[in-house]
C-alpha cells in the first residue's frame, strides 16, 4: 500500500511549481485576473489490479486491473503488467471516478458557522454578479476533507441564494492548500450562479420595500441586467475587433454578464417549480445563454422532457422536499425520471448534488436512494450507470468532460477504491487519488492531510450554516433550509 502526501510537501510542491492556467478571460480584459496556481504533487505509478471498476461510461468491468500514471489513466484491462509500479490488490473491490459535487457551499460556508465564517451571500442587492465565490473560499475549512473522505474529488462552490444573480462560482479541485487559486480546477470555466422562486422576493420584498418582492418582480430583474449587459457585451466587442479610441469603461458586473452572454461562463441557477423553469428556459432563450443546470430542482420531473430537449441538466437531491411552500411537490422518483427522459436533442441529464456539508460525505449514499426509488417506480437503474449521476454528468454540467468524470485512458486520474459497492450504506471510500496523488488512505488516518485550522484543536460539535439566508444573520445561524 502506498502512502499519501503529506499535506506540508504537497502545499510546498504546489508553491513551487504555481503557474497560470487557460482559464477565459473576463469581458474586456486580456486575461484572468486570478488564474490557478494549482499544480498536483508528483504521483506515484500504481497499478490497481483486480477491481471492480464502474466507469462513469454506463459499464462495468470486472476483475480488471486500472494503470495510474504521471497522474492519469494510463491503462484499463486485464493482466496488466506491473513492472516497477506500487500493486493494489482490490480483490473485487469497486473502482470508480472521483464524486464531483456541482453545487457547494464548502468554503464560503465554513465549520466553525459563525459571523466572521459566512461569506455565501453578498444580500446588498438584487444582482451582485461582480462578485465571486472563490474570493470568500477559506482553504481551511475542515469540510474539505470531509468531503474527501467520501470520496469527493471536485467540487463547484457557489454563491448563495439570496440574489437573482449572486455572482461567479468557481470549480475547484479538493487539494490541501493554503490559498484558494492552489484549488482552482486549471482550465474550467467559472460559473454564474442564479436563482429564482421565494429565496430573492423574501430577501429583498419581505419588510424591506425593495425589488423583487414578487415572481414578476424576480424576472423582471433577470431580464434587465441582461438587456444592460447586451449593450455593454456589443461596445466591447466592437472596440476589441477596431481598437480604436478609448475603451469602454469597465463595469465589474457587465464583466460577468458579457461573459456568459459570449458562452465563456457557464450558468447554473437555483429552481425549484416546473413553471419558473420553464419561464427561465425563455429568459436563457431570449438573450442567448443556455442554462447548464436547474439546481434543487424538485419538480423537474414535471418538465423532464423539456429539459431534455434543451440540453439542461437536474442537479437534485434525492429526498429533501418540504421545508418551504415551493420544495412541497417533491417525489422520490425524481432523479430517475429525469435520466429517463429522450428527446430528439438528447437524453436526460440527472446530478445528484449536495447543497450541504453533511450531505457531501455521503452522495454516494444519496445516489443509492435515488436509484432505489427509481427501480419501485419501474425505470431499472443499475449501478454502473447511476455512477454517472455523481461523476460523468456533474462534469458535463461544468465543462470539464473532456479531463475528468469518466475512467477512460489520458484522463485524470480522480480516482476512489471504496471498501464495497458505493450503493451501500455500509461503503467507505477505502482510498482517493487525485490526479495520481494518493490523499485519502483509510488505512492510515495518521497520514492524512489536516486542515491548519483543525490542527491542535478539538473537533468542534458546531455544523456549518446552509445556503438559504435572509438579510437576518439570526435566521442564518438557525440553519434555514437552502
């Protein structure tokens, strides 16, 4: 068995070797003003020999044995040939793709929950797409490694949902580090995070006179930031192909919205109703952005069909419904009917996401239910494709596709040996590389990466706050449902 890391030399290795990466750059700008830095630690080469790999490609293969190499996916088949490698005998135990949650608030939502911690929610207006998640990541944060601990490899960290639009989400990679560009996933494309229904009329209606205070008031919102952003978006492009005369001025937050209007941001909106989908789907229509996933999402099963057609993953929970009056209409079946949906533009694209720090240690779990309640209501579910909904599909949504999310030769290797099918309560995520670096090695707690913050300290009892806020830190602190 080989031995991870430790988090002092990866961090130093991550240092030493920082670099920017090929992110897209903002409106108006010739380059990303916070690029990654991050780069793995060097790995090992490891041979994982007679695994039961579930491939994120709707295929399992058994007893076969996984080459992981200068930190990808060297080779998959049988026999293969050691060598001089590090030997992992899995003795049928599962191989799959690291879990990518697309939507957390790790980070910005930290353990310890306190006021100087809650960094989700910019609640000073209704549109606040200047800002961005990754400037309130604290590296710190215990959840990280939780969340490793479930096998957790990537992960999206949004905004809040107290805002139409709350600003720019970012994909990061679940590395020890010391600052946040030493997570940024290199090459993916930020996100814009918005949401509708109750959250953005209660924080700004509900007792403080402003705008939205209704539904009509919410669409209102959207579309004229983005009528704005339309007029900002075509100045800039036509100073950048002439350059001639002075540059428009710079606008932060039509930055943003130029960003996603061109394709070069990606957006992901809270939603829960079947009808307020369906009214974004217009508003992504009339302006000309496509909306990458409906988040929450509980009565997408209403729509599936239409989100089908329109290319729009659901990133859902399982089972969480009924904590405010738009969650009510929720089934178990979700998921599944949403995978099931065919279109003549495509198939259904379903996300099992987390939204909670606790939830994130165990979506394997999460999945397990969703394909449980899937098989009763008659749409069989097998395990090899429901490994999709944690890890070919979240990185559909996020543009990453092409370099992680399935186990397929060149690709990173984001990688869990868990202890038994994942579809069981009793599974453990026995060991997680990512890209080649061991990080997670049950057998050997010791050797874990800690975060600074928990180093001689006593785990505290505290859990981290939630997403759903109003302009009361009181009510934040109470753990409002998201």
């Amino acid at each position: 068995m080989i031995r991870p890391v430790p988090a002092c030399l990866g961090v130093l290795v991550t240092v030493l070797l920082a670099a920017c990466s090929d992110r897209h750059p903002a409106a108006g700008t010739a380059a990303d003003p916070f690029p990654s830095t991050y780069r793995p630690a060097p790995a090992a080469t490891v041979l994982i020999r007679g695994a039961t790999v579930l491939t994120g490609l709707d295929s399992r293969l058994d007893n076969t044995d996984v080459l992981l190499s200068e930190g990808r996916i060297a080779a998959i088949g049988k026999g293969l040939a050691a060598g001089g490698t590090t030997v992992i005998e899995a003795g049928g135990r599962y191989l799959t793709p690291g879990i990518i949650d697309v939507h957390s608030h790790l980070g910005v939502y930290p353990a310890p929950a306190v006021w100087a911690t809650s960094d989700g929610n910019e609640a000073t207006a209704a549109t606040t797409p200047e800002v961005w998640a990754e400037h309130s990541i604290w590296p710190q944060d215990p959840g990280f490694e939780a969340a490793r601990a479930g096998g957790v490899t990537t992960l999206q960290v949004l905004p809040g949902s107290a805002n139409l639009i709350g600003g720019r989400g970012v994909v990061i990679k679940n590395v020890p580090a010391v600052t946040y560009q030493q997570m940024l996933f290199p090459g993916a494309r930020r996100s814009l995070k918005m949401a509708c229904g109750e959250n953005p009329k209660r924080v700004y209606g509900k007792g403080g006179g402003r705008s939205p205070s209704t539904g009509m008031g919410n669409v209102a919102g959207y579309r004229a930031a983005f009528a704005k952003a339309s007029g900002y978006r075509a100045r800039w492009d036509a100073w950048n192909k002439e350059r001639k005369g002075p540059s428009p001025d710079r606008d932060l937050a039509m930055d943003t919205l130029a960003d996603v209007l061109r394709g070069n941001i990606l957006v992901h909106m809270h939603c829960y109703r079947a009808d307020q989908m369906a009214t974004m789907l217009d508003v992504a229509k009339e302006f000309g952005f496509k909306i990458q996933a409906f988040h929450h999402a509980v009565e997408a099963y209403k729509i599936a069909d239409l989100l089908a057609s329109t290319g729009t993953c659901g990133a859902l929970w399982a089972d969480w419904w009924g904590f405010k009056l738009e969650a009510w209409d929720a089934i178990s079946e979700n998921i599944a009917i949403v995978d099931a949906a065919r279109s003549d533009h495509g198939a259904g694209c379903a996300i099992v996401h987390s939204d909670d720090p606790d939830g994130i240690q165990r979506l394997n779990q999460e999945a397990a239910k969703a394909m449980a309640a899937g098989r009763r209501a008659g749409l069989p579910v097998s395990e090899e494709h429901a490994i999709g909904w944690l890890t070919a599909n979240p990185a559909k949504a996020l543009g990453i596709l092409d370099r992680t999310g399935t186990l397929e030769v060149g690709k990173a290797a984001d990688v869990v040996l868990w202890s038994g099918t994942p579809f069981s309560v009793y599974a453990h995520a026995d060991q997680v590389w990512i890209d080649g670096v061991l990080q997670l090695d049950r057998a050997h707690p010791k050797a874990q990466p800690d975060s600074d913050f928990m180093l001689g300290t006593e785990a505290d009892d505290a859990g981290p706050a939630t997403e759903d806020t109003a302009d009361d830190p009181a009510e934040a602190a109470a753990g409002a449902r998201p």
